[in-house]
C-alpha cells in the first residue's frame, strides 16, 4: 500500500515536469514562429529571408535550445548542475554593492524593450513580449535573493513580479506624456476643432461656399468658440478661455441649483408646517378643552 502511494506521488511529480516542460517548448516555439513571419519576405538571401533576419532567426534558435536544455536539466538532472549553481551563487554574492545597478536594469528593461525603444514597435507579439518578462522576472529575482544555497527565491520571485508590473504600468502611462496642450489618447483636439468651425474657420484653407461639418450641436459650438472671436490666439490661449468659460458655467449651475434648491426647501418647510397646524392647531385645542371642561361642570 506503501509502495503504490509511493508510485502514485512520483508518477504525479513527473506529470508536472513533463507539463512544465512541453509549456516551455510550446512558448519558445511560439516565440520562434512570431519572429518568423517578422522575417519572412524581408529578402532573398535565403528563401525569402534577408541575411539579418536568417542571422536574427540563427541567434534566437540557439538562445531557445540553450534555455530549453537548461529548463530539462533544471527540472530532471538538476544534480548536473551543482556546479554551475555554486558558481552562479559566489558571482552573486562577490557582486556586492555592484549588484544594485544590476537590479535596476533587469527591472527597467522589459519596460524600456516593449514601450521605448525602437525593437518594441517591431517585435509586438506576445509570446515574445510574455518571455522577456519571464526572464527578466528570474534575472532579477536570482539578484535579489540572498540565501546562499538557492538561487531563486519565491520571496524575490514575488518581488521581482512586483516590481517590474509596476514599472510597465508606469512607463505605458508616461508614453502618453507630452508637451502638447492636448492628451495623445483623448479627443480634445478634435473638440478644439469643432468649437473653431463656427467663428474661426477663415484659419482653415476650406472653398468658403462649402459648410464644414462638425460632430457638435451649434449651442454648444457658438459657446465653446467664442475663444476664436479674439483674433491671432494660440492654442494654449484659447485653452485657457475654454477653461474659464466651462467654469464660469459650472459655478453657475452650482449657484442655480443652490438657489432652487433652497426655494424648494422653503416651499417644503412651509407645506409642512401648514399640514401640521391644521392638524393640531393649539388655540382650537384650547378651546375645545374648556367646551369640554363646561360641559362635564353642567352635568354635574
């Protein structure tokens, strides 16, 4: 009974490597395939590829059969790779004060790769864009381990996550960042055209007989365009007028609805007050008490 609970565990224990093992396949393949049409047609060096991408294609297949090869000894001869853990410990460990720099690349670099520089816009797949931030989770979490006989930990694994998730939400929403007036992802522009349409469109080289279309309503085009009646205005100018005009209208709403509402809170104070006088109305008790206190005296 011992002896098949024993069986069971280990039968279980390789399914799991064995899965972990055919996912790792499945991504580099998948990574492999995405650079692949990347190349294809780029030339006619060889097939259809040009000599930098069959050299690109080159390196990618040996980097993936080097990591593929480490992941299986990893997961079924990781005795094999004693040494070379040691070794990697000590470089770890005589690194020093060193290995911060180190840190804070492996961090920024999966940011910089998808969102700055010019390999981001060309390498877009996502299996590609899912094993570099795999790789550099574990660069930066055997950086910031410190026991010396693991080289990752799940503490630093956990922490490395963390960190360069962050910093990737962080540099997608600094990429929007500008010195333009205006957002990169919003529609300000396009209302700033609308708004110049009704008074400004001399600016616009446009044939005068032909009306200008305008995804607005013309209340809201004759107020939000006045800006455009002042003559050789820049952008931040007329930005700066829109903003006071929608605050001027803003405050005037609030003061409206301040008004009213109080009006209607009078009005409610005083039906109330009505409702409840006539109800127990204290000079007509009054008198009904003492017709009351007559009538008792009469009988008596």
């Amino acid at each position: 009974m011992v002896a098949r609970k024993k069986n069971s565990r280990l039968s279980q224990h390789f399914l799991f490597k064995t899965g972990i093992a055919a996912l790792g396949f499945l991504l580099l393949f998948l990574v492999g395939n995405e650079i692949f049409d990347l190349a294809w047609g780029s030339g006619h060096w060889l097939g259809r590829l040009s000599f930098k991408w069959a050299l690109t294609l080159t390196l990618y297949v040996l980097v993936g059969a080097g990591l593929f090869v480490t992941l299986l000894f990893s997961l079924y001869a990781s005795n094999r790779l004693t040494s070379l853990k040691e070794l990697l410990i000590e470089i770890r460990d005589r690194l020093g004060g060193w290995r911060w720099p180190l840190v804070l690349l492996a961090a920024l670099f999966p940011a910089y790769f998808v969102f700055y520089s010019p390999l981001g816009a060309l390498f877009t797949g996502v299996f590609l864009r899912l094993l570099i931030f795999m790789v550099s989770i574990l660069v930066l979490a055997f950086l910031l381990s410190e026991k010396e006989t693991q080289l990752v930990e799940w503490r630093g694994t956990l922490i490395a996550g963390l960190v360069i998730g962050a910093l990737l939400t962080l540099a997608e929403s600094f990429v929007l960042v500008s010195d333009y007036p205006f957002a990169l992802h919003w529609s300000e522009g396009n209302r700033l055209w609308d708004y110049s349409v009704l008074f400004g469109r001399a600016r616009y080289n446009y044939p005068a007989d032909q009306p200008i279309f305008a995804w607005i309503d013309r209340g809201r085009q004759a107020l939000w365009g006045l800006p455009f009646l002042i003559p050789n205005t820049g952008i931040m100018r007329k930005t700066y007028c829109l903003y006071y005009i929608g605050q001027t209208i803003i405050y005037a709403s609030r003061s409206v609805g301040d008004i009213t509402g109080r009006v209607d809170d009078d009005r409610r104070e005083n039906l109330s007050s009505a409702h409840g006088n006539s109800r127990t109305c204290p000079h007509h008790s009054r008198s009904i008490q003492a017709d009351v206190c007559t009538i008792n005296q009469g009988t008596r």
